[in-house]
C-alpha cells in the first residue's frame, strides 16, 4: 500500500509560529538551566591529564552532494570558536557538560559564518551551520570512556552519500540551540577533561583521565543495510559497544547495545546491495 504524503507541520507552513516555538523552547531550556539540580562542568585547564581515554579525528573539508563548497570553508572558522570554548574543559565527579551552554548561541556578532545544517530533514544555510562536527567527535569519543551521555540527538535522515565515512552511520549528535543539546554527566569516581583542537585538515579531539583505567571500550556496527520501500530508500543499523579489560588480554567484560537506528535517505543509493519491503 502507497503512504498518503506526510502533511507539513503547523511551524512549517508558518513561519512566524516556528520561529515563536523555537524561542518558547530556548527561554524553557534557560529555566531549566538556572533551576534543574545539575552541577555544570565551569572549570579550565591548560595542562592535559596524564592519561588519555580515547582519541579521534575528523576531516575539516568534506565534498558534501552538491552543496556549496564555501560553507565548507565558513564551517571551520565556525568550529575554530567551538573549540576556543570546550578545549580543557574539566569534569570533576557528578558535573555534567553541556555542549550548548558552554558553547552559547552562535551569532554573527561572535563572528559566526553562514555553513550548512540540516532543517526539516533538509540541508540549508544558518549562521553557526557545521558546529555539529565537533558534537560528532565529542559524542564518539564518549561512547569509548565512561561517561554516561545524558542527552544527544541526531539527525532522522541520512542526507548524503558516506564518500569515505569512517564512523558507522547515525553515530553522531545534532546541536540545535539550546533545546537539541549534547551533555555529558560524569557519575564516576575519576575527573575527566576535553581536549579539542585543529590542524590545517583535522578537527582533532580526546578525552583523558586522572588515573589510568583498567579497562577500554570498542564500538561496533551490526546489521547494517539499506532498505527500499515503495520505491524511498531507508537505512538501519546497530551500534554495540564492548567494555575490554586492558591487562587480561583483552577479556571481554561486557557488552551492549547503544543505539538502535532507522532512517530515510535522501539519495539513491550506489552500488550497495539493498532489501525490499
């Protein structure tokens, strides 16, 4: 049976109710941040921690369909001031970091540029547009300590083509001021800092510790495939993670899975083997 076309939401067909809602949800979100119970993570440090967690990287530069290779460019002054703000950023134990108020409201006048962000399910322009690349590497480094992710959102579809991903689809997180936040919460013993930084190609982050730990995660993608139905395409995976004790051989500890995704493409698949529903 063919689905009737989803109807536009109210917010989408007017534009000044979307607008209104989006402030409604900012000035709650403020509220909360005054009235919730949560110690937010406040403190800096210059000197990293002796030991590191995990570590990745990200390309700065990324041929995105056919999109406008100048919010490509804009995107990296954008994160140059994202990472001015995170780099260092202390967790002592029961602190919770909040990507969204340590960050603020990207603004022209903070010397934000027009990049590319996804609305609707759709790629657009916005000011601050590409920020979500450093959440992409803060929540990846995340699932591999043992900090618990206490919020994170991301994106229903999958816009564009993997060219080259490296990490496993729907892995990362979605930053939409301030209502769509990305927080951390430290429930362990141990202080952690975030490190983030870049080179002339790389959006480069890591975690580290206080004290070594004597175990590691691994995260890995399961049952991943296309799928097409009623001639839209769909994608769906597993993300798992295993915890690894470090010094008995790599003893499996315990495994579980994090995220179960399912999501429409917005392009026709090339070259991959899809199911039919």
């Amino acid at each position: 049976m063919r689905r009737m076309p989803q109807k536009k939401l109210l917010s989408q067909r007017h534009p000044a109710l979307y607008f209104i809602s989006i402030w409604e949800k900012r000035i709650r979100r403020r509220i909360k941040w005054i009235t919730d119970s949560k110690q937010y993570a406040e403190f800096y440090q210059q000197e990293k921690f002796p030991f590191r967690v995990k570590k990745h990287q990200s390309k700065l530069i990324k041929k995105l369909g056919e999109t406008d290779m100048r919010l490509q460019y804009n995107k990296v002054d954008n994160l140059k001031i994202v990472v001015s703000k995170i780099n260092g950023i202390i967790l002592h134990p029961g602190e919770t970091f909040s990507f969204c108020k340590i960050v603020g409201l990207p603004t022209k006048k903070k010397g934000y540029k027009e990049g590319m962000e996804l609305s609707f399910g759709k790629p657009r322009t916005g000011i601050g547009g590409g920020i979500c690349q450093a959440a992409n590497l803060l929540h990846w480094l995340a699932l591999h300590s043992p900090l618990e992710i206490t919020e994170r959102h991301h994106h229903s579809v999958d816009p564009f083509p993997d060219n080259g991903r490296v990490l496993p689809w729907a892995s990362g997180a979605a930053i939409f001021y301030n209502y769509h936040d990305f927080q951390l919460t430290n429930n362990t013993s141990w202080t952690f800092q975030i490190n983030l930084w870049l080179t002339d190609k790389l959006i480069e982050g890591e975690i580290r510790v206080s004290e070594e730990l004597d175990f590691a995660f691994h995260i890995v993608e399961e049952n991943h495939k296309f799928i097409k139905k009623d001639n839209q395409f769909f994608r769906s995976n597993e993300i798992w993670r295993k915890k690894i004790a470090k010094f008995r051989a790599g003893a499996l500890l315990e495994k579980e899975m994090i995220y179960k995704n399912y999501g429409k493409v917005l392009y026709v698949p090339q070259n991959v083997e899809f199911e039919e529903d």
